[in-house]
C-alpha cells in the first residue's frame, strides 16, 4: 500500500504520475494473478481470425488481400471483452467506490487503467501477428518492429476511447450491448488509420503513404487521450 | 434572383432567435411563427427545386433531389452541434435545460440524418449506379446516426436522471468528433461525393432554391427541438417529482363503492 503513508507529515496525495502507476500495476498484477483475460482474449481473437476464413470460404489470395482488416477486427472484438472486463473487476467488492475514495486524482484512475488495456491489447496484437502471418501466408515489407509499434498506437487510441465508454457502459443497464454501441463509431478513424498501416507492411509502401496514417493515427490518440482526460472525472463522480 | 434575397430569408429566424435569447417568454409565439413560416415555405420549396430551379447540365432534373437531401443533412449536423453545445453547458453549468435541450437535439438531428442518408441513397442509384457505396462520406454518416442511436440508448438504460445526464453529457461532447467528420470527410480523404459547392460555381437560381429550402428547414429543426424539448422536460419533471405531486392514483373500475 503506498498510497497510505504511516505518519501524518507524510500524508500528502500522491501526485498524477505515483497515482497512474499505482493503478495500473493493481490492473496488471490482478491479471498477472489469473492469467485468466489474457487467455481468453487470445482464443476469442484467434477463433474470430478463423471465422473470417470460413465465412471467406478457403480462397487464401482474398484472406490474403485483407489480412490487415482481418487482424484488426479480431483485436477490436476482443478489445470489447476486455474493456468491459476491466470494469466489471472494479464492480466486485465496490472496489471503484474504494478507488473513488482514495485520495487520488480521478484522471490517474483513467490514465492508469487505460494503459493496463492497452498493454494487453498490445500484448494480444503481438502474440495475434504471427499467427496471422503463418495463416494468411503474409509477408513483412517493412520490418517487424513498425508493425509493433503500429500495434502498439492502434491499442492506445482503441484503449483511450474504450475506457472512457466502457466506464459508462459497464454502470449501466444492458451493459453488454451498449459498449459496442457506442464504441464502435468512434473506432471508426482508427480501424481505417491502422488497417491502412498495417496493409501496407505486408504489401510494402512504394506510395510512401505510411507517414500519413501514422500521422492520423497519432492526432486520433491526442484527441481521444485528451477527451478522456477531461471527462473521465466527470462520469466516474456519478457511478 | 438577387442573392441578397436569399440571405434575407434568414432575418425572420435568426432575428427570433436572438430575441428569444433576451426574452424568454416569446418562445411560445416564436415557435407558432416558425412553424407557419415552415409550413408556407416547405412546399414553395417543392415548387422551387421541382419546377422552378433549371436543370443540371450532367444530371438533368435527378439533382433536384438535393433541394431536400442537401438541407436535411446540414440540418441533422446542426442538430449534433446543438447537443454537443448542450453537452458543453451541462458539465461546466450543470443545468436541466442544457440536458433536455441535449435530449431533443441529439433525436432531431438523428431524425434529419437518417431521412437525408435515405434520400442520398435513392439520388445515388440513378447518378453512381448504387443506393449505398462504402466512400468516406457516407459511412461517416451511417456512423454517426450509429452512435447517436447508442446516445439515446444510454439514455433510456439509465434510470438514474443526475448520472444520464452526466453520461449523456460526457457522451455528447466525445461525440464532436464524428460529425466533424462526416463535414471534412469529402475533403480529407478521396471521396466520391463531392465536396462542399460555393455559390460562386453554382447557378444563382439553384442557390436560392436551396437556400429557401435550407430556411425551410431550419424553422422546421427549431420547431422539432422546441416541441421535444419540452416533452423531455415534462418527463424530467416527473420523474423527479415525489409520488403525491403526480395527484391521486387512479381507481381500477369495480373497485369503486
């Protein structure tokens, strides 16, 4: 418990970044404990990558035209299971009432937990491409790394936004239904901007078009990350 | 047609407006008098783009269609606008008629975009060749008549009024986003729809007529908020009001001695 200092001259708040920290290695070491999300996000993406060959039927040079869709739908429907469930483990023993609580900025709550989804959102992509390029048959243009960081910027702004609605959803009525609902639009830009990056790593990039979707995606992340800062504490004050 | 006219056709509603903003009882007889101004100007509108207006060198009379897909689209974008401004004002005043106005304006513009997307598709397959393409423009626009469905959603799985309104609040301001969108669609990203026209290439006929309508219209979209909005304030009222304020419960009949 770092958050509460033994003698009182010390008891002071702790500042955004102690705050963040702490509330995102409570995330990651109660995911670490179970092992449970992770697994599960990482089948439920790997049998939707299957479906989408099924429903394809087995033609490999149109799975392979689209493996950059493909592998970006897969993440986003496993990111709704794991933003809701993100949420729902604060629901057990009113652990958000706790964390409400606690002397601790609001935004630190968000920033922290956004960051815990998008480690694992990061972590999924990262176990999800090779697999992807296994079955695809795929090859890498452009050098694997871009395709990481890709990944990895793709998860923030998915994260950004869906912790923002997530918090709202999970506290709802018809929780379930409400989260794509409202989530999904808004991945819209992002789903664009990373399926566009992320076809070109494996098509190669004579266009140079790269540094504009990167571009877009990173405004996208200011915005969202931005937006979730400033509204955050405003709906948690409610829940 | 001067241009000027058309311009002046928004005097009578802008002029209300403002007037409405320093005093607030002529809302009662501002809104009978847009709504007479809307129902004289709607089908002198028809007339206009129907009939009156020249044809289109490429299209031929199919374009005429715009003189009410045009409008409604812009109608159902200031519709959002207004519930991201009603959004704003309830978090920074917290104030009941930001929420309600938020509520009636969120389902107005849904209302006008998804009469202006049908009517965008039906212009589309005698001119593309399909009712629906998957260009920027247009899937931006089914996306955001997607989340405002999600907004009002909310809203209805929420019992709770003060967190619906923060939630919806929060939901509204998030959502600028999209409609910010669907306007720069056309010109940041290559898209089939065109982009926005100026007056100065378009015929000044076709500008009046779509400015009238565009009038038209807009009387239309403030007579639809006022009259939503105060729906959803008579249900705020009522659900913030203790049992006995809502008078006696009605007797079951045979129950009666």
């Amino acid at each position: 418990m770092t958050l509460l200092a033994d003698s009182p001259a010390t008891r002071r708040p702790p500042g955004l970044l102690a705050a963040t920290l702490v509330v995102l290695r409570k995330d990651l070491l109660i995911e670490w404990r179970t092992r449970a999300r992770l697994n599960a996000l990482l089948f439920f993406a790997i049998s939707t990558l299957l479906l989408f060959s099924f429903a394809l039927g087995a033609k490999s040079a149109v799975l392979k035209a689209h493996a950059g869709g493909y592998f970006w739908l897969a993440i986003i429907f496993a990111s709704i299971l794991s933003l809701s469930e993100s949420f729902r483990i604060e629901g057990e023993n009113a652990a958000l009432e706790g964390l409400k609580l606690a002397a601790i900025d609001a935004r630190a709550v968000f920033i922290g937990k956004a960051l815990g989804n998008t480690v694992l959102l990061w972590g999924l992509g990262i176990i999800l491409a090779p697999l992807s390029i296994a079955v695809f048959d795929l090859n890498v243009m452009l050098g694997l790394w871009r395709l990481v960081g890709i990944i990895g910027i793709g998860s923030m702004a998915i994260s950004a936004a869906g912790t923002f609605y997530s918090a709202i959803a999970s506290n709802a009525r018809a929780r379930d239904v409400l989260l794509p609902i409202l989530l999904f639009p808004v991945l819209v830009p992002v789903i664009i901007s990373s399926v566009g990056a992320t076809s070109l790593i494996f098509e190669g990039d004579p266009m140079g078009q790269m540094s504009s979707w990167v571009g877009m995606l990173g405004v996208l992340n200011v915005i969202y990350w931005a937006l979730g800062l400033v509204l955050f504490p405003r709906i948690t004050e409610d829940i | 047609m001067p241009s000027w006219l058309a311009n002046a056709l928004l005097i009578l509603p802008a002029g209300l407006l403002i007037a409405i903003c320093f005093k607030r009882d002529l809302i009662e007889i501002g809104w009978k008098v847009m709504a007479v101004q809307a129902a004289i100007m709607l089908p002198v509108g028809a007339w206009l783009g129907l009939s009156w207006a020249p044809p289109e060198r490429e299209m031929g009379d199919v374009y005429r269609i715009i003189y009410a897909h045009v409008p409604q689209v812009w109608m159902a974008l200031l519709g959002v606008t207004l519930n991201f401004g009603c959004s704003v004002a309830y978090l920074m005043k917290k104030s009941w008629t930001a929420d309600a106005l938020a509520e009636a304006s969120a389902e107005v513009g849904l209302y006008f975009g998804i009469v202006g997307v049908t009517l965008g598709a039906i212009w589309g397959k005698p001119t593309w060749g399909v009712y629906w393409t998957w260009d920027p423009r247009l899937t931006s626009a089914a996306v955001m008549l997607i989340y405002y469905t999600g907004y009002l959603a909310m809203r209805r799985f929420t019992e709770n009024p003060d967190t619906r309104a923060t939630w919806s609040a929060a939901l509204g301001t998030f959502g600028i986003v999209i409609p910010v969108t669907v306007y720069f669609s056309v010109v940041w990203m290559k898209s089939l729809h065109q982009v926005q026209s100026t007056p100065k290439t378009v015929d000044p006929q076709m500008v009046f007529a779509l400015r009238w309508a565009a009038c038209a219209f807009l009387c239309l979209l403030i007579v639809f908020v006022y009259q939503r909005y105060k729906v959803a304030r008579a249900a705020l009222a009522r659900e913030v009001a203790p049992p006995e304020a809502l008078g006696p419960a009605p007797v079951p009949k045979g129950l009666t001695t």
